[in-house]
C-alpha cells in the first residue's frame, strides 16, 4: 500500500527539522556574488555625438517627437567629422 503525503505535512516535517538542527539559517543573498558597482564605460563617439546632437535639435525644432529627433541626428551622424569612418576617409583624400 502506496503511502500518501500531503505537502503541507511534507513541508511541516521539514521546517521542524531543519530549525530544531543546528543548520544556520539559509540566505540567498550569500549565495550570489557580489555587485560590481563604481565601474562605467567610457561613452562612445556616437553616444557623446547622439547626447548633444539631438539637444540641438530639438532646440531647433521643439515641437518635433522624441523619435524623429533621434532620427535627424543619427542622419547627421553619417556625415559628422565627430564619426570615425569619416575621419579616416578624409585622412585617406
């Protein structure tokens, strides 16, 4: 004959032993290593170029979206001595 346990009893059985054991109580906070804080990447060309370049923009047109703005500048992004494809075809010429 199959013995059936109900979760709760399972669970309750559990609980009473590990906290009449001498275990220490479980952390999943020790578990994980720690997080990396302090540390940023440089910004790249683009996103130096893309912050004030879409600042610009909007000064200049400030009743356009967020995502047209974003659009113009990237486009001004082709052409821009701030891009390093540029800078190295006019190094070429």
């Amino acid at each position: 004959m199959d013995i059936i346990y109900s979760s709760q009893s399972v669970l309750r059985t559990f609980y009473s032993l590990v906290l009449s054991s001498n275990f220490p109580p479980f952390s999943p906070i020790s578990i994980m290593p720690p997080r990396k804080t302090g540390r940023s990447r440089k910004q790249s060309s683009y996103n130096i170029f893309m912050k004030t370049e879409i600042a610009k923009v909007k000064v200049g047109n400030p009743t356009l979206s967020h995502k047209d703005a974003f659009k113009m500048a990237a486009s001004n992004w082709k052409n821009s001595p701030a891009n390093p494809i540029n800078a190295k075809t006019a190094k070429v010429q």
